[in-house]
C-alpha cells in the first residue's frame, strides 16, 4: 500500500475537502504538513456539515490519528476554539486522536495584528491575505525567533526568547505608530493557552515514522493550492509556505520515499480568491454562473472567489513541478449545460506563444490566453458514479484534459456528496 499525498493542482478551493475525507475513511493516519488556518475545507458526511481551517479531516472519523506535522504554523487559540467548535457537533477530540508536533511555530497575536496592519497600509498593493497571522509566523520561523510549541512547556525558562521577539515586532510596531507589546501580556497570554495545547504535543515524526514501519496508511493533507506555493507560485501573490508535494516530506518529518502517491486535485473549471495574475478569469456573465453553480465562496473568509476557464497550462505545469501521479478532477456537474466550453492550452506575451506561465510578475499578469473551443453537454452528470453514466460530450472533455496536463484524470468527483465518485485507480494501491 502507498501513503498519499494530496496537494491542489491549481490556487486552492478545488474541493480537496470531499477528495481528503473520502481519502482518509481508508487510511490510518492523516497529517497536515505545511499552511494555517487561513485556508478551509468543508466536509460533508451524511447530514453533518463539518468547517475545518487548522484540524486534518481525518478527526471527524473515529478511529483514525489526526497529526499537525511541524510544517504547520500553529494558532493555539484558533485550534482550540475549532476544537471547542468540533465539540458541539459531538467530535469528541483528544490525545488519542489529535497530535501536534513538539517543534511546530505558534502564530501569536502579534502575529495576527501585524499581518491586519500591513496589508492596510498596503493600499493597493496588498496581497490578499486573510489576515491570520500565517505570514509573519513563518518569517519568524525563518528569522530564527519564532516560539514553538515545546517553548510552553518551559514558560519559567522562556523570558530570553520572548524579548527577542518582542526586540523586533515592537521596532515594526513603531514605525507603523503602533502601540508597543508588554513582556508581561504576552507571557500572560501564553500562560493562559499553555495547558490546554500542551496535552496534544507530542514527537509527531517518531510517532509518524513508527506508522509507516508497521505499514499503516498514512494521508498526508496539504492546504491550499500548488500555485499559491512561495518558490513556484503567481509570486508574490502567495502564501508564505511551500504547498507543492515535497513538503509533506518536510513538513512532517518522514523521509521523501515514504511519501508515495501524489493526488493532485483540479476543478473542471479555475477560480482564485484575492489578489494576484488570473489568465483564464472571466469577468462576465460566465463568470457569474461559474461562481453561483459552484457556491464559489471561501470556507474561511467568505470572499467571492473569481472564475474562470480550466488553465491546462497551469495544471500541467503544477502537474510537473509538484510531481503529480494522477489528478482527481472535481465539480464536473457545474459545467453541465454550457453550449461551448474553453480549455486554455497556451499564452501569448508579446508576440511569442508560451506553453508555460513566466514566473515574473509583470509577465504573469500580461499573458494572453489561447483557447481550445469545446462542444459542451445538455445532460446532467451531477451524482453519475460510472463513466456509463456520463454524457459522451463529458468523457471526451475529461479525455481531452488528460492529454493537455500529461497526466491521467484518475478519479472524478461529480458533486458533493462523497459517493458521488468516479474511481479509475486507487491512490492508496500506487
């Protein structure tokens, strides 16, 4: 059996959500391995409705061990009101089905508070945060300042670093006439979540590396998608982690080989939240039924997500950079009943076709779609769970994306209802 690892195929919200859950039902262990709680993911199992932003899908299941890996920054105070939050809905959630890694970094408050100020006084140059905090938590990671977990085991021992922290976000907090933060409210605060976070910690790539020697099956879950990563992403339209494939191995502690099978997942058409290059983006009506025929809202924020035609230059590109075995195609059903389709299958910029997207930012936001017209389907494939079930026109569009990505469409989600599944090879068989 090989782990899985799944990562979005394009900038996120391709319904990993669905893809995870029907993943992990057969899986052991399920890791998160890089982001925050900026980027969520709706879980629907029967009649319950499940909104998760830090936690892994696999704690609403019973039996299975949910783990934050290191790669994750850690907000204790968002992760215990998810938990609270799981809790009313009757997820019973501890030690015994959630770990978090000793040495991951915890987003603090001032973390939460910089990341609002900065984006701001950006104006019209802001990014598109959501404001959580996850930037400047990795940058202090980075920076070699950052308080990690295992730092609130030892709080009487934490005053050193605590000043170093304080050194720097408190020179940022004046130049933006700022009120600077206390030594004593931060040690207060830490103080105060310390015991409640403190029972799920745990050495996650021992516990994780025992897993694999007794050939558990392990799920590794990546937030947000490929091009949002910060080396291969629209940069600096990005998030502040590395969202492409490698870094479950990473952001978990395991080793590269025990990674196995990378799931990539695709939505039939594209869409973007925020800010950043969107060659395919449709800023008319089609865009506007794209988005109301997938409820195309952020799970976290809200924020109307933008739409437009499937980029197979993007995917493939994703496809190869992030090492993906097969791609899980999803929301098919909201492409029913378009008279013509359009696949993007290369860009001009400035008199020069391009089969790739240029990782200048400038460029990326100056490139010129080409289109493939494609004759579009009147029948429903909402809920078909055979390929005899779907309309020819159907088949032919997934077949024709399977050639402009160079990689095989293995499974294909037509709704979302977890059942509502097409499954050509199982990720977990290799």
């Amino acid at each position: 059996m090989a782990n899985v690892v799944v990562v979005g195929a394009q900038w996120g919200d391709e319904g990993k959500g669905k893809i995870v859950d029907w993943l992990s039902e057969r899986a052991d262990v399920v890791v998160r391995f890089q982001g925050g709680h900026n980027a969520g993911h709706t879980l629907v199992i029967g009649h319950n409705t499940y909104k998760l932003s830090l936690l892994p899908s696999g704690v609403v299941r019973p039996g299975k061990l949910a783990v934050i890996g290191n790669g994750v920054v850690v907000d204790p105070w968002a992760l215990i009101a998810e938990i609270d939050k799981l809790a009313s809905q009757n997820v019973t959630i501890n030690a015994d089905n959630l770990r978090v890694a000793e040495n991951a970094t915890l987003i603090l408050p001032l973390h939460r508070e910089l990341d609002q100020l900065r984006e701001d006084a950006a104006g019209a140059s802001k990014i598109g945060t959501t404001g959580r905090g996850i930037g400047p938590a990795y940058e202090d990671k980075v920076g070699r300042r950052a308080i990690r977990l295992q730092d609130l085991a030892t709080l009487p021992t934490l005053g050193p670093k605590v000043e170093r922290i304080l050194v720097h976000h408190n020179a940022l907090r004046r130049g933006l006439n700022q009120p600077e933060i206390s030594h004593d409210k931060l040690m207060a605060d830490l103080s105060d979540i310390a015991p409640k976070v403190l029972p799920f910690m745990d050495v996650t790539w021992d516990l994780l590396d025992k897993a694999y020697r007794q050939g558990k099956r392990i799920l590794f879950e990546g937030a947000q998608g490929a091009l949002l990563d910060i080396d291969h992403g629209t940069y600096p339209f990005v998030t502040s982690s590395n969202t492409v494939a490698a870094q479950a191995a990473t952001g978990s502690g395991m080793g590269p080989r025990a990674v196995g099978y990378v799931l990539g997942i695709a939505k039939a058409y594209t869409t973007r939240v925020g800010s950043g290059p969107f060659p395919t983006e449709l800023a008319d009506a089609i865009g506007e039924k794209l988005g109301e025929r997938g409820h195309e809202f952020g799970t976290v924020t809200g924020r109307k997500r933008r739409c437009g035609w499937f980029d197979a230059v993007l995917v493939r590109q994703v496809a190869k950079v992030s090492g993906i075995d097969g791609i899980a195609l999803t929301k098919l059903d909201v492409l029913d009943g378009f008279e013509t389709l359009r696949i993007c299958v290369g860009y001009h910029l400035n008199g020069k076709r391009l089969d790739r997207l240029p990782a200048g930012a400038h460029e990326q936001d100056q490139v010129v779609p080409i289109y493939e017209d494609f004759e579009g389907w009147s029948q429903s494939t909402r809920g078909a769970r055979s390929w005899a079930e779907l309309p020819a026109q159907a088949v032919k569009y997934v077949r024709r994306v399977e050639e402009l990505i160079e990689c095989p469409v293995t499974l294909l989600s037509t709704s979302p209802e977890r059942d509502d599944t097409i499954l050509m090879k199982d990720p977990f068989l290799g």
